[in-house]
C-alpha cells in the first residue's frame, strides 16, 4: 500500500516551529531564522519526507524513507520535503537525499594489475593467481596457492619427465639416484642423471676417465688408479691393462705381454737368440741401453708364425748360424732394424736349435724334428723346417736344410747333400 506524507496548515506549522525554538535552540531570537536541524532515522537507501518552514522558521526533521526523493521550496521560503515511500529502517540519514542500495563492494577497490592482476578476495590482497586453469599458462602453468604464484610444476605429475623440485618448484631429471636410468644413474648437482661424478664411478676399464660426467678412455694412469689388476693406461688405446711394455713394474720382474697386456710368467732378460718369446724384455741383453736382442715376428716358408723369437740387432754383431738379416719391427713396437736371422724359406729356429742340442729322432721321420716340445723334450705337434739325417757319427740326428757354411752352427759344416743339410 502506498503511504503518503501529510503536509499541516502553515498557522500550525509556525506554531510548532516556535516551540521548537524556544526549547530546543536556546540562542534562537524572536524574529530571526533558527539553523539547528534534527534528523530521524534514514530508510536504507531512500530519504524520507522533509519539511521546512517559511521566513523564520525551523527546518523539520527528515522521516524514514526509501527510494529517493525530491524537495519542493514552499511559499514562506523554507525548503519543504515532498513525501517519500516507506523504506526499510536503516542508519541515520542527516540528508534529505538516501544513498544506492544493494551494490556489492569492488574487490581490492579494483586496484590489481601489473604482475598481480588478481584479487585474493579472501585476503584482500593483490596476487598473481588463484587458479591454474584461469591465471596461468606454459611455461608456469599451475597455481602456487601458498604464494599465489605461477609455477612450473608442484608435484611430479606436473612434469612430462623427471620429477618436481619442492623447492624451485621447477621440473627436473632427478633429485636424487633413485630417480635416475641404469645407464645414467647418478643425480649430479644440477638435477641431471649422469653416467659419473668421478674417476672412481667409471668402473670399465675401457672407460674409466670420468670426463664431463660421461666415462671416457683413460689418457693417464691416474685414471686407472681406482681400477685393481688394471692400473696402468694403454694410452694407445685408452684402455686400463694389467701392464704395457713400458710398465712393466706390476709384473714384479716379469714381462708384459704386447699383445695381450699381461703378465707373463717369463723371468725379465732370460730368453736367448732363435728361443720363443712374447715381449723384447725377455730377450738377453734387452735391459741394457743399447738392447742386444728383441723378440721378432718370423715366417716360415711365405707364412707369419704364430710366435715370434729373440734375435740378436745386427748392430750388436751376428754370429753363426744366424748369418741371413731379417728386417722387422719388434714385437714391443721397436722402430724396424735388421736382426741376425735364419733363412725362413727352409728352416725354423726350432730346427736349429735341435741341432744344438743334437736331438734324436728314433723314427727316422723329418717331422721328428723342429717340433714344438713340452717340459721333458718331447714333440706336442709335428715338426717343420728340420731334417732327420746322420749327423757325425750318429744316425738318426736332427739338422735342417743349409744353402752355406754360415747357416751352420760354428761347429758344423753344410754337407754336399741332396738338399745340403748342416752335420
């Protein structure tokens, strides 16, 4: 229902408002406007009705309201107030205007912009985010909601690899070894799963220089140091071994095979001219500053034998019978020189050295003699480049094939044979 002010006959109207002055503002004078104003309670939103005198008079109270309203200036001069409707009770309300009604407040006073474009309603404070899906985006795509920031990761199912660091909040390969692969598997300081840290993570022998986290071939021995049995580096290489030619310190008076760079079980400075032997080391005289022998590869009828032999350097001197050169690198890598040898093309340095030993061949067989022997003298495999003859005053001897004295021992002759042959 709508209300309606009633406005009261002026006679009444100034009546009231002298009692007013005459009680209420004690320094009002007859006949002079008073400038007090009492108010009434404000509707919320609206004003209420407002009510003045003419010349003189006092200025009436403003009533509950709402909406808003309109003033009219009456005829005595005073400014009268139309009436307003009914609004609900709200807080005192000085003017005859009502503020707005129902306008929820800008969240932060909409001052959020810049690096913090939003506003955390439940703080009032400006941030950068509150969401992920709404506030952030690649490379930063989750929230951070403790520092309402956008970061990369907050847990390893933010990562498409790797895990999530807790405290950078960034995805890395691994924070620690567990998280990393079998090839890789140690975390170095910068979050990255890497094949070693150091020399003594890199346990392959043919890897075990620790370079820019990666296992590389040694270059030095102190790469190998943290390697037991293979301390020395094979330079050449790149591999620790148990030894090289010249390291042969870990043999503890042995050699070092070249081939195999290990140690043998021949004595250092032992092996004598046409006897097998593996490294130049073994050969008599090698020890010395000016080698007299090194172990050479030999070939026997156009073929490499399998075991190479210690023979003397022509520079040494030759002696019968090994009167024929034989120019080769040494087995140990020595620079190619010539060697007193033997004539490959018809005898092997085990014929020869059956007749210095003046072997027997019971059997009459060429093939008895310039064997491979074990311990006790006896062939392990058939013979080549010797022959079974009389030698001397005995029957049944082993001697080999001779084109000159020479190729004979310095006791012996080189018989006008059918082949010639040395007795």
């Amino acid at each position: 229902m709508t209300r309606y002010a009633t406005v009261a006959p002026v006679g009444l109207m100034l009546l009231s408002l002298g009692q007013a002055c005459g009680t209420k503002f004690e320094s009002c004078a007859e006949g002079e406007p008073c400038s007090g104003v009492a108010t009434a309670a404000g509707g919320g939103g609206g004003t209420g009705a407002s009510v003045a005198t003419g010349a003189g008079g006092h200025t009436g109270g403003s009533a509950a309201g709402g909406g808003g309203s309109t003033s009219t200036t009456s005829s005595f001069g005073g400014i009268a107030g139309e009436a307003g409707t009914l609004g609900e009770a709200g807080a005192p309300n000085t003017s005859s205007s009502g503020g707005m009604g129902g306008t929820p407040p800008i969240p932060c006073e909409g001052t959020c912009d810049g690096d913090t474009p939003v506003c955390d309603e439940a703080t009032a404070m400006c941030v950068a985010c509150v969401d992920s899906a709404e506030h952030c985006e690649a490379p930063t795509p989750v929230c951070n909601p403790d520092a309402h920031k956008c970061v990369e990761c907050l847990t390893p199912s933010d990562c498409n690899e790797g895990t999530c660091d807790p405290e950078t909040h960034l995805c890395v390969e691994c924070l620690e070894n567990e998280d990393c692969e079998v090839s890789t598997p140690l975390c170095d300081p910068e979050q990255v799963c890497v094949e070693c840290l150091e020399n003594a993570d890199c346990t392959d022998p043919q890897g075990s220089f620790c370079d820019d986290n990666t296992c590389a071939p040694c270059q030095t021995n102190a790469d190998c140091a943290h390697l037991a049995g293979t301390t020395v580096c094979n330079v050449d290489a790149g591999q620790c071994v148990q030894c090289t030619t010249a390291e042969e310190a870990p043999c503890d008076g042995t050699s070092c095979n070249p081939t195999t760079n290990t140690c043998t079980t021949t004595e250092l400075g032992t092996v004598d001219d046409c006897q097998p032997c593996q490294a130049d080391s073994e050969c008599i005289g090698n020890t010395e500053s000016e080698p007299l022998r090194r172990c050479i590869p030999m070939e026997f009828k156009g073929e490499v034998r399998e075991q190479a032999y210690c023979l003397k350097r022509q520079a040494a001197g030759c002696e019968r019978p090994y009167a024929v050169l034989i120019t080769a690198v040494s087995v140990s890598g020595a620079a190619e020189e010539p060697y007193c040898g033997i004539g490959q093309d018809s005898v092997t340095c085990e014929a020869v050295l059956d007749l210095f030993q003046s072997r027997s061949c019971p059997g009459g067989q060429d093939t008895e003699c310039g064997c491979p022997r074990d311990e006790d003298g006896n062939c392990t495999a058939p013979g080549t480049g010797g022959l079974c003859r009389t030698v001397g005053a005995f029957d049944n001897r082993c001697t080999y094939e001779c084109g000159v004295v020479d190729d004979c021992p310095a006791n012996r002759t080189c018989a006008n044979q059918d082949p010639d042959f040395c007795q």
